[in-house]
C-alpha cells in the first residue's frame, strides 16, 4: 500500500531459494525495523478516531486512554505522542459505560457514563445509575478540547470525587511500530498554577516539544499525573468541567468549548459544499457512501498547496505520495480541486538532486513525509522519502486525467515543467537498463526492500514461492506509465508542444507492444506479477494484473481473460479480489499482501473493468465491497481484510488495518463510476453514462453538484428491468447528459 510496513530486508532478501520450507524459514527469521506489530486489534481497543490535521486521537469506548504503552492509542501530533494516559475515575472507581460513539461528520465524540455503586467503609454512598456523566471530545488546531458534563438524577444531594489521571511519554511513532531506540531526549515537568499541567521533552533532533493540559474550573487538588475535584450536586444539578490538551507550540488553545466546536463542525461540511456525493434511497448504501464522504473529509488536510487526503490513521496521518494520488484518481469524477492540491503538494517537493539515503533522484515524486524526532534525525529514512516506483508515473497520470476531467489549461501549464521533470525520471532513473520497463532496487539499505503499492519484503515472487530478485518491473507501473504518456501527450499538444506530444505518443504504443509480448502468462490468463533483475516472468495470479485495466495498456481481448480470472474463486473471495490466487505457493489469507483483500485494489481492478465494458464483474467487485462494508465499524471500509472465502456474514478482519484509510474511503465512489460507465467530454460539454448497470440493492440514485466546465447539473438515476435511465433534476450552465446502451 502507502507505507513502510514492509520488514527491513537482509542483503540477501531477493535470494531465497525456491522452496516452500526454505522461504518459511526465512520468513521467520525476518525481524523488521519497520513491520507494524499486531500485538493486538487496533478497533478492539482503540475503536474511537478522531483527526484534525497533523493530529489525531485513538481512545476506548470510556474516552479514556488505559496505558497505551507500544500500542496506537493516546492523542499525538506530528507523529508524537503527546498523551498516552488518560483516565477517568469516580471515587477510585471505573464509571460504568452506556454509550460512546462518533457523530457521523466525525467531528464529535460523546461517551456517556453513569457511577457504579459506591462504597466508604462497606456502606453504600452512592446507588448506581444516580449520576451522569457525558464526555465531549474534538480535535482543533493542535488542540483536544473535552467538556466533562455531569449531572444528579437523585432526590438528595450527592458529595464525591472525581479524578483525571494523565501520563505523557512523547514517544515516536516509530518507536510504538517496534523501531528500537539507544537514545531519547530529555522530558520535564512543571505546573505553572493551580490549572495547568506543563509537560516539555527536548528531543535529539534540538525541537521542544510540548504537552499542555488547562482545566477549568481549577481542580482542588493537582499534581504531576492527576486532577483531582471534590464535587457536590443538588438533585437535578448540572455541572461540567473542561480539559484542553494542546500539542501545537504555533497554536495556542482557544478559550472556551463552543467556538472552536462550531469552528471544527464548520470546517468539517465546508469541505464537502462543491462535491458531488451521491444519494441513495437504500439506507444501507446511503450509509455507506455518507461515512466514505465524512472520512475523506476528516483526512484531507488544507496544507498551504491546497487540499490534500493524508493516507489514513493511526499509521500514515501524513501525505503519502501514492496513497494521495491514487485517491485522488478515484475521486477526480467527484472533486477535481482535490488532484489540483494533490499535485501542487507532490510537485513542491518533487526530488532536485540525487540522495541515495532517501532513494532519491531529480524528478521523482514523493513516497512519504514525516516530521517526527526519528525522521528529522534520519533513524527512519522517513522525513522526506522517495522509494516508491509508481508515484512518478501516478503523479503524471492524474495530472493527465485531471486535464482531461476539466480542460483546466492554466493548472496543465502551471504543472507541465512538473510533469517533464517527472517523465525525466522514468527516462533516465526508472529505466536503467535501457529496456523500456520501468523497474525499482533499492538504493539505501534502510529503505523498502519492493517499492510498489505491495511494499511488504516477500509480495515479489515466482509461482514456486521463490522471491524475485531485482531490479523489479511490475506489471501495474507499465500501466501507470502507458497511460502517463498517453495524458501527458494530450497535455503536451494542448500547450502547443507538438513534437513532444507524437514523442510520447510513440513511446507509449512501444511500450504496449512490448508489455504484451514480455508480460503475458498464456498458461495462466493473465499478466506476470512482475520481471525479476534476469527479465524472468513471475508467473502468479495476483490482483496487480487488475490495475493493468486501469491503464488500458491491455488489449480487449486479453483484459476480458484477466477479468474472468479474477472474478474465480480462486482469486475473487466473495468478498473481493485477493492479492494472490489461493493456489499460489505463498498464499495466506492473513498476510499483508499474499491473500488478503484490499478496497482500493479492488476500486483500482473495477475502474479498470469499465473502462474495458466489463460492467458486471465490476458490479460483483461492488456487492462484495457493500457487504463488506455493511458489517463494519461504522459501516467504513477498512485499509484491508483478510481473504478467506465468504461464507459467513462478516469478512474476517485484518489486525493492525487502518480505518480510516483514505482510498477505502474513496472506494464506494470510484466503484459506482465504474458501472455506471460515467464519463466526461469536456470540449462537448457531455457527461457521458455508457452501459451503466446498478446492483439489485439500488433502483434508483441521485447525483447532486456534478461540476463540468462552469456548470453543474443535479441527475437522478432509475433502474428497471436492468436498464438504468438518467434524468436531470436541475441544470446549471450548458451541460448535456448522453446515455449510451
């Protein structure tokens, strides 16, 4: 996927023997410095997320953090932990919970709580159920604001204690993934009065970071670690107190709860006015949708070059380079302004000079950012990293698409020296050996062993379970390149560059014909996983060959193979589509990438199917998503699940998965485009359905805001007896809707 999950490889990590028991043995003996631990559920224990920017929070179901210790849970800001205790208690005493939940724009999150029985002495001084206690919680500019509101629901007065405990370690992300460390940094404690709790921790990297806790009304008793109230209630009393937790040095906590409440929840549907989210009159898929929308708006973050999706919490609250792109790709139909923040981002830190430590090279887009303690002192090669070999042709590809999406001429010259600099890369640094495959090796040592979206040390290999060894082309970036050639041409000549345009052009059809001729597995019916360093086919199914669809670097007939194949038991789950084929060697439904079913693979496969008409097997892919997702938290799509066959309710769930992840998120969206065919033709002025088909669930869905050119038009679609019609609701500008069956 987004990240570096993947294990630290040895210098031998691409040359395992070629039997099933030798690569078991080396996969046990593989220990990674950057392998996410599952030592336990992430939703099991920290179900409640909340995220504002560069912060996020993951508490339990009281509001509380019970000792986070190496787990994700605790609130954190640039990649720090700033909070990782937070307790609540009622006379020494754990309140006993009734509800907690997130409301649906992902703004606020409210527990309510009432006291056990409550005893001095062995008598009771408090029946259960007497008291109420509701706990508000929000994320704003660096800042956790929390409203504690009590209430007496008894005839008499009630007297007792109330205690928040806190503990703050400033522990690294990195650290918490398992990243040993020789070395910290230096913390201290002060209080400042009689309402502030003042932690600081100087790092290695000279930053000072801080943790501020403020109560108010003032506790009657503080400490290091505690907040201590002796309370007293009159029957039917109301009462609250209220914590602000602040992270950010640059920005101070606003005074009082409601203002930044209402600033946050402002935010939060500002974000979504221009976009065209779709409505259904099946509340179960209306669901669906309305949390991908709410997510999408709690990860994309307004950086200073615009909006752009962070991959996802708790592990990548950050941009990553492929993760953004991919999302955005998914989206553009949507939202055209979030591409334009997307690559305005990527292209501003777009590589200059080479810099082997961050396997990086004049042109080549961004794999992923950090600005923790660990990435600023280069333990992690994370700060500004590089080793991916898809986000340059990704970033070319959507600005090509964008182009074709809007007919935005200005942005396409603003990003063109962008565009040439990245198609410079793939030139000269992604084809190295002059073969016209784009290949990826790594060229630090502390950097991903494989540098595509399945980044995990063993996800490369041949069908007898041997890994490849590199330089690697992956079937799926021949793909992305194809089709970055054939948008950046589009490009090229609607900027009055000609010549480069039948440049790239030729490039492009000489790259189909040799894709076709080195990378297709007759015996198999679909495309090789890859080519190894020797140019030898790695001859597995795999859900890579789906994104090649995407592309359309495949011929009619040979995408409709593909298609059939994935759509086999062997490889679709039910479900949906597995990262590998059940029969293969290394298959194993619990693994990060050799079995298990990935949302955004799966969108990624089903665009790629409509484009090539093979509607229904994209609307298979969506059934499976929406069951799948209809058996969630939340109903959210998760980062992964595990690849079992569907035979209960549920899918199995993946461990340490991120929720949210910002393109299973975007899933639903690109899913629906891909069967209703939608399209754009922007010199026409046409938004284009062709062959559209609806799942059984859905006989009907409305379309509101949907932007071309300068005009938009509200449409409401029918289906019956299996042929979808479209109808305008209402019409802004000069727009036509053609509908072709």
């Amino acid at each position: 996927m987004d990240m570096p999950v993947s294990p630290r490889p040895q210098p031998d990590d691409n040359s395992t023997p070629g039997t099933v028991q030798a690569f078991r043995e080396e996969a046990a003996r593989e220990i990674s410095s950057y392998t996410i631990q599952a030592r336990s559920a992430i939703q099991d224990r920290w179900p409640n997320i909340l995220k504002y920017g560069d912060m996020f929070a993951l508490f339990d179901h009281y509001g509380d953090i019970p000792d986070a210790g190496t787990t994700p849970g605790g609130i954190f800001f640039n990649d720090t932990r700033h909070i990782s205790l937070l307790k609540l208690f009622l006379n020494g005493q754990q309140p006993l919970l009734l509800s907690s939940e997130i409301e649906g724009d992902n703004v606020l999150f409210t527990v309510d709580l009432s006291n056990p029985d409550l005893y001095r002495d062995g008598e009771l001084v408090l029946p259960s159920e007497t008291l109420h206690l509701r706990r508000s919680k929000f994320l704003w500019r660096g800042t956790c604001y929390e409203r504690i509101a009590m209430r007496n629901f008894a005839r008499e007065p009630q007297r007792f204690w109330l205690t928040l405990n806190f503990g703050c370690d400033f522990m690294d992300l990195f650290e918490i993934r398992g990243v040993p460390r020789a070395r910290r940094g230096a913390s201290s404690f002060t209080q400042p009065d009689n309402a502030t709790l003042l932690y600081t921790y100087k790092g290695l990297d000279k930053e000072n970071r801080i943790t501020r806790i403020r109560l108010s009304p003032a506790p009657s008793l503080l400490e290091e670690g505690a907040a201590t109230y002796l309370l007293e209630l009159k029957p039917d009393e109301h009462a609250s107190l209220f914590v602000t937790t602040e992270c950010d040095r640059k920005h101070a906590a606003e005074n009082g709860y409601s203002k930044p409440c209402r600033a946050a929840r402002h935010v939060a549907r500002s974000l979504g006015e221009h976009v065209a989210v779709p409505r259904s009159p099946n509340p179960l898929m209306d669901q669906v949708m309305a949390r991908g929308a709410a997510d999408l708006r709690m990860l994309i973050t307004q950086t200073e070059w615009g909006p752009y999706p962070y991959a996802g919490t708790p592990w990548f609250n950050t941009p990553f380079g492929r993760d953004g792109l991919i999302t955005a790709l998914q989206m553009l139909w949507m939202d055209s302004d979030l591409a334009k923040g997307v690559l305005r981002l990527l292209a501003a830190h777009q590589a200059k000079e080479e810099d082997v430590a961050r396997d990086a090279q004049p042109g080549k887009i961004l794999h992923e950012m950090r600005k923790s303690e660990m990435a600023n002192l280069r333990e992690v090669p994370f700060g500004l990293y590089y080793g991916s070999v898809d986000s340059t042709p990704l970033f070319v590809m959507l600005a090509g698409r964008h182009f074709q999406r809007t007919g935005d001429l200005d942005f396409a010259a603003e990003i063109w020296p962008n565009v040439e600099a990245a198609l410079g890369w793939i030139d000269k640094y992604g084809d190295r050996d002059g073969d016209g495959f784009i290949e990826y090796f790594r060229e630090s040592a502390d950097g991903l062993a494989n540098q595509g979206w399945k980044d995990s040390y063993d996800s490369i290999m041949h069908a007898d379970g041997s890994l490849a060894r590199g330089p690697i082309a992956l079937c799926e970036v021949q793909g992305y390149v194809y089709d970055a050639r054939k948008g950046a041409a589009a490009l090229a000549r609607a900027l009055g560059h000609a010549d480069r345009a039948e440049a790239l052009e030729a490039q492009a059809e000489n790259l189909r014909r040799k894709f076709e001729d080195s990378f297709w597995c007759a015996e198999l019916d679909t495309y090789a996983l890859a080519l190894d360093g020797e140019k030898k086919t790695c001859c597995v199914r795999s859900s890579n060959a789906g994104q090649v669809l995407f592309s359309r670097i495949a011929s009619q007939e040979r995408a409709a193979r593909v298609a059939d194949t994935l759509m086999s038991p062997a490889c679709f789950s039910g479900w949906g589509v597995r990262t590998l084929s059940n029969d293969s060697v290394r298959y194993n439904p619990m693994s990060y990438h050799n079995g298990s079913v990935w949302p955004h693979d799966n969108a990624l496969i089903a665009l790629g199917m409509g484009r090539y008409g093979l509607r229904h097997a994209a609307l298979a892919i969506l059934n499976g998503m929406f069951g799948a997702a209809t058996h969630t938290a939340l109903m959210r799509l998760p980062e992964l699940f595990c690849g079992f066959a569907r035979r209960g309710a549920a899918p199995t769930f993946y461990p340490v998965a991120c929720m949210p992840q910002a393109w299973a998120a975007a899933v639903p969206f690109a899913l629906l485009q891909a069967c209703l065919g939608l399209s754009f033709d922007v010199a026409r002025q046409e938004i284009i359905f062709e062959n559209p088909v609806m799942p059984d669930f859905l006989d009907g869905l409305r379309i509101n805001n949907l932007c071309l050119g300068g005009g938009a038009v509200d449409l409401m679609l029918h289906c019956h007896d299996g042929k979808v019609e479209v109808g305008e609701a209402a019409r802004r500008g000069n727009i036509a809707i053609r509908l072709i069956n």
